[in-house]
C-alpha cells in the first residue's frame, strides 16, 4: 500500500460512514478485554480511555484494509492504544506465574 492510499484510508467519508454503521449495529463489547464500552461516554468525552474506538484487525501500517468492515473491531481506546499496531489477532490472555 503507498503512503498516499494509507493516509486516505485514515479519514474521511467513508471511513465515517464505516464507523457511524460499526457504532450503531455493533455489540459495543471490546474485542480486546471483552468489557462493555459506555456509547454515552464516547459521545460527550471521544478520547477517555473508555471511549468507543474503531480498531483495525490487520493494522494499517501493515498493510490492512481501513474500509473493510471483516478487518474492523470495536475497542476502548485504551485496548486499542496499548495493542499498538501489532498485528495478533487474539485478545490479551491473562498471564498466571503459576499452574495450579
């Protein structure tokens, strides 16, 4: 994917549109911890931590698609944040220091 495709899939219309559909249609549950996402929160505070994000599947930077609805996923923003642009697909699994 150039630079120039990239930057157009970050913004805009469509992508917009994507997010108004995911936003409404969606579970409103964090593909990431699994917790429920406050929609009033993202609608008076869009960048609390616990706030309503758009989360890529496959990145951007790694080459995903930004409008296709199978490489979206609800997340709280800070589920998204700390995923970075790591391309696992798997939700973080709690770590135990032991086997009981």
């Amino acid at each position: 994917m150039d630079s120039l495709e990239y930057r157009r899939g970050r913004s805009g219309r469509p992508l917009a549109r994507a997010k108004a559909k995911l936003k409404r249609e969606g579970s409103n549950l964090c593909w990431r911890c699994g917790g429920a996402i406050d929609m009033q929160l993202t609608a008076v505070a869009p960048n609390h931590a616990d706030a309503w994000t758009l989360d890529h599947l496959t990145p951007l930077s790694q080459g995903g698609s930004a409008l296709d609805p199978a490489n979206h996923r609800e997340a709280h923003r800070r589920c998204n944040s700390a995923r970075g642009n790591r391309a696992d697909s798997a939700p973080a699994q709690q770590v135990n220091s032991r086997n009981w």
